[in-house]
C-alpha cells in the first residue's frame, strides 16, 4: 500500500526534507560542478560570470515591443535588475521559483539592492508581486515575496503583504503584442487597499522580467492609487 500526502502537506514535509538533503548530497554548481555553497546554488567564479545590466529597464516600453534601453517618457515604469538571464542566472531562477529552494532569496537581497540606485534604496515599502492562490497552494510558497523580503532586509525598508493581490490567474504571453500582452494582464493584479499610499516610495519585486506585462500591470496599479513605485526583477531575460 502507497502512502500518498494531501497537497497542502506536501510543501511542508519538503520544507522539512530539503535541509536534510542539502546536507546529505553536496551542492555542486550547476555552471561547472564545482562545490558551491547551498545557499548560493552557484560557485564564486560562475556567479561572477552572470551578465549584468549597467541600467534601467522601462516595463512600459518592453511591453510595447521596445529593446530595454532607458527610458525617460514613462515616470514610474523604471525596472532594476541586476543580471541578464544566462544559463547561470536561470539555474538560479529555476531552482528559487519550482525547485523548492526559497531559502536562495536571502543570499539574493543584496544582489538585488546592488542594481538599485541610491534614492530607490530609500524605499518606504517592499512588495512582491503576488502569485495567484492556486500556484501558491501548489508551489508553497511565493518566490517574489521571498525576493522581496530580502530585498528589504538588505536596504532596511519594511516589507509589506497583502496590499497587492493576484485576482485572476495568467499564462505565459510571450507571443503576444505589445497591446495584446496588456490587455492579458489588464485587471490581473489589484490593490487589496488604496488608501494612504500616497506619495508613498514603493519597491515592487518579481523574479523575472521578460515582456514587461506583470510588472507594467502591477506598477500601474500602484501608480493609481497613489504611489511612487519603482520595479525590481533578479534578472532580465530579453
């Protein structure tokens, strides 16, 4: 007879096994094989190696099909990341987001407050983007959350939950337009509570940013209600 655990058990009895693993199997990098520690995934030389971005993206612009380069028209759709998405940095991202290793988010906030300028590290809120209730049920956890609240530890903001939520669920649109990819993301994410956001400086935290389309969403969002908010993703895949 096959012991079978109910879905919502199953992220815990992994958060209790994925300690005993690490300590049991060795990390090795998944760039070179050489050792590395677990709670960075990635050995000193290969996350040397990661591409970085020397500037801004502007999610407004990508979503409109736009190359990334800076942007001065669109005022509060800036995007900060500090890598460009390689075989290295997606290992990373692979494994923080679906291979239930949440715990790399701590090693991650500096890395994420090192792509920041100076007055955006003067933030009043930290935010994730949220993930949709169903995936996190299935996942867990939340990875942006889990960046986020790095992300404030390391520049000594308050991080914040629940002010945004996920009403609808979204599937991947990188085959869409630009106008296409809005309107996909159009009233996916809301302000749970507007009031007293504003003036407000706000970071809002994703993994990833590829189209632009769920940070551009949720940016305006908090542009709406009041706030002046800026984007933060790990890595740009463009």
């Amino acid at each position: 007879m096959s012991l079978r655990l109910a879905p919502s058990f199953a992220p815990f009895v992994r958060s209790l096994t994925r300690p005993l693993l690490d300590f049991v199997l060795p990390q090795r990098c998944p760039g070179c094989g050489a050792a590395a520690a677990p709670e960075r995934l990635l050995c000193e030389r290969c996350l040397a190696l990661v591409p970085r971005l020397s500037t801004a993206l502007c999610a407004r612009c990508l979503v409109a099909g736009g190359d990334g380069s800076p942007c001065s028209r669109h005022a509060g759709f800036a995007v900060h990341a500090p890598w460009q998405l390689d075989e290295r940095s997606r290992a990373v991202v692979h494994a923080l987001k679906y291979g239930e290793r949440p715990s790399l988010a701590r090693a991650l906030g500096p890395v994420l407050a090192g792509a920041l300028p100076r007055a955006a590290r003067r933030a009043d809120l930290v935010l994730g983007v949220p993930l949709h209730a169903v995936r996190r049920r299935e996942r867990g956890y939340d990875q942006a959350e889990a960046l986020a609240a790095a992300l404030a530890s390391a520049i000594g903001a308050p991080h914040a939950t629940g002010l945004l939520v996920r009403v609808r669920a979204t599937s991947a649109q990188a085959r869409l337009g630009g106008a296409a990819r809005r309107r996909h993301r159009a009233g996916a994410v809301a302000a749970a509570d507007p009031a007293g956001r504003e003036g407000r400086r706000v970071l809002l935290v994703d993994d990833v940013v590829t189209t632009g389309a769920t940070l551009e969403s949720a940016l305006a969002v908090l542009r709406g209600a009041g706030a002046r908010a800026a984007g933060v993703a790990l890595a740009w895949a463009p």
